[in-house]
C-alpha cells in the first residue's frame, strides 16, 4: 500500500504494533488460564514470559519486521505480520531470559530476572534441593516456552519465508555458543568478536527481522539492501551495548552495567582495546581479571570514542544502503530515523 508521508507511514507502523501488543496480551492470558486450570504450577513459566513482555521494551525486532512488510507494499491490515513480529518478540523474551542465566544477571528492565525470582522463591518456601538449579531450571524452561509459543504464531509462513526464520533461530543460538566460547579462552581476535555481535545480537535484531517482513510479502528483490542496512546497523547496536555495559549507568540502562567484564566477555569493544593497547591485553590474560583497574585503563585507552567514530560510520553506511533499493521515500526516512534512534541510544 503506498503512502505519501512519513505521518502517514508511522502511523502505518504504530496501528500494526499495537495490535502485536494485543496478540501477546492475549495469547499469554490464555494460555496462562489454560494451564491454570490443569494447576497453578503449570502457569508458572507463562508467568515469568509475560513479566519480561509487560515489562516494556525497545520493541526492536517487531517494529523491523513491520517496517520490512510495509515497506515492501504489504498490507497494513495483516493478522499474518502482526503474528511474525509478535513472534519475533516472544524469541527475545527467552533469548533474554536464557542470556540472563549465562550471564548470572539480577536484574532486567529494571526488575530481577526470572531466575532470581524463582531462587528466592525456592528460599522462601524452604523447598528441598538446590535453589539455583531450581531457578536457573525453571527460567530455562521458560525461555524454551517463549520460544515454542513463537513458532506456534509463525506456523501460518509462506514457503519463501520460512528459510529466513529458521536462520534466525539457528544464528542466535551459534552467536550465542561462542560468546560462551570466547570468553572461556579469553580469545583476543576482533573480527571474530565482531562476528559474534552481528550475529547474535544485529542480525536477529534488526536485519533478519527486515527480511522476513519482505519476504512474507514475496519482496525478495530487497533482500541485498535490507542486508547491508540490517548488517551494518546490527554491528552499531551491539557496539552501542557494549559502551553502555563498559560506561554506562545501571539506573539508565534499566539493568546492571559491566556484566560483560565480570563474565570475562570478549566483546568488540574489548577486542580492539586489546589489540590496541598492551595494558589491556596483559590485564585480560591474567586468570582473574582486575575490573576497577581494567575499567579505568579502557577509558584511558580512548577506546570509547574510536568505537563512537565506528558506529557514526556504520549508521552512514546502513542509511546510504537504502538509496536506490525501490523504497518509498516516507519508508526510507522511517528507517534512516530508527537507525539513529537504534545507535545512539542510552540503553
């Protein structure tokens, strides 16, 4: 459907994304009272999805989505892309929740994560057995049931789109592993960090979601645009987060900061500072790493701003990949907004 300005095509966008908020409101309402109805334990993991949805949100992945359909010409009245990018958001629910228990995190937007209340919930009760086995357990759980609830909204994929979820899935789950992986040898190797940002955090974020919103349509003449925009704001917002975990404000971020450096994470921003600067390399290979020390030389190396000028230069390349795709002028200034939203923001 064409539109003839950006109002017309935000307001496009938010309509369809209140109804994404209405098909996760609704399917976790029902599927909590159905399994209530069985046994008020049974609802438990839909309890600990819907925290995390109701908690808020930058909403990333299905705003993607959305924008990839409606700029391709979809129609703004799909049930079809309201259940993808609904999808889209339930996978990063239990990607967060499973991250949270890799990472050991307490919090999450603000409110302590799923694991942590099921440890507590286990003390408090005086339950048998090991409190953090049942709480790391059960969050796993949870995540995996956000994750079986997306594939139950995705069922109804056409044939030409389904390639696109399942590479998404497989990704994040990839990505994953060798953050662990990495960080475990304490490996000094920037384009592998890099790999590992765009991978399991851009490309689910920004630049599989974009496709699959296309191809639902059957627009896969905007895969290569959609690629070099998704690709390359993908690596903008995982660099983003790693300035926000090294220097930023827990309070802000709506979650505790420096996570990365207590879980020995090789990410992008470390990589560099490493390879750059010998402090920082000999500070990292040391079997327990000194944080106060490896915080302040990390500001002293300046690495921050080299990863800012980065950043500026891949929001400059994600927005000039969308020139000369095919793409209506309000859709291109919709995406050239939400890259910079995306790659300087606070949290």
């Amino acid at each position: 459907m064409t539109v003839s300005t950006v109002e017309d095509a935000r307001e496009q966008r938010v309509r369809l994304l209140d109804r994404v908020e209405n098909r996760l409101d609704g399917l976790l309402a029902h599927e909590r009272e159905r399994w209530a109805y069985v046994d008020p334990r049974a609802a438990a993991p839909i309890g600990d999805i819907a925290a995390l949805v109701s908690a808020g949100g930058k909403r990333l992945r299905p705003t993607f989505c959305l924008l990839g359909h409606l700029a391709a010409g979809g129609s703004p009245t799909s049930s079809l892309i309201v259940d993808c990018a609904a999808g889209l958001e339930l996978i990063h629910v239990g990607a967060l929740i499973h991250d949270d228990v890799l990472d050991a995190a307490e919090t999450r937007r603000g409110a302590p994560t799923a694991h942590v209340r099921r440890i507590r919930e286990h003390n408090d009760n005086g339950w048998k057995g090991e409190a953090r086995r049942y709480g790391e357990g059960t969050a796993i759980l949870a995540g995996d049931l956000a994750d079986i609830l997306a594939d139950r909204l995705t069922a109804g994929l056409p044939v030409q789109a389904r390639p696109v979820w399942n590479e998404l899935l497989t990704e994040i789950i990839i990505g994953q592993h060798l953050d662990v992986a990495v960080a475990a040898e304490s490996l000094v190797d920037p384009e592998i960090s890099r790999w590992i940002a765009v991978c399991k955090s851009g490309r689910y974020s920004i630049h599989r979601p974009l496709l699959l919103g296309a191809a639902v349509t059957g627009r896969e003449d905007l895969a290569p645009a959609f690629e070099a925009y998704g690709e390359a704001l993908g690596e903008a917002f995982q660099l983003r987060d790693d300035l926000i975990d090294a220097f930023g404000d827990s309070d802000v971020a709506g979650k505790p900061v420096g996570l990365d450096l207590e879980q020995h994470k090789m990410t992008l921003l470390l990589s560099l500072a490493a390879e750059q600067d010998p402090e920082v390399r000999s500070l990292i290979e040391k079997p327990r790493w000194d944080l106060p020390r490896l915080q302040d030389r990390l500001e002293s190396t300046g690495v921050g701003q080299v990863v800012e000028e980065r950043i500026d230069h891949l929001v400059d390349s994600a927005v000039g990949a969308l020139q000369g795709a095919g793409l209506g002028a309000p859709w291109r200034s919709e995406l050239t907004a939400l890259a910079h939203e995306v790659a300087y923001r606070s949290r």
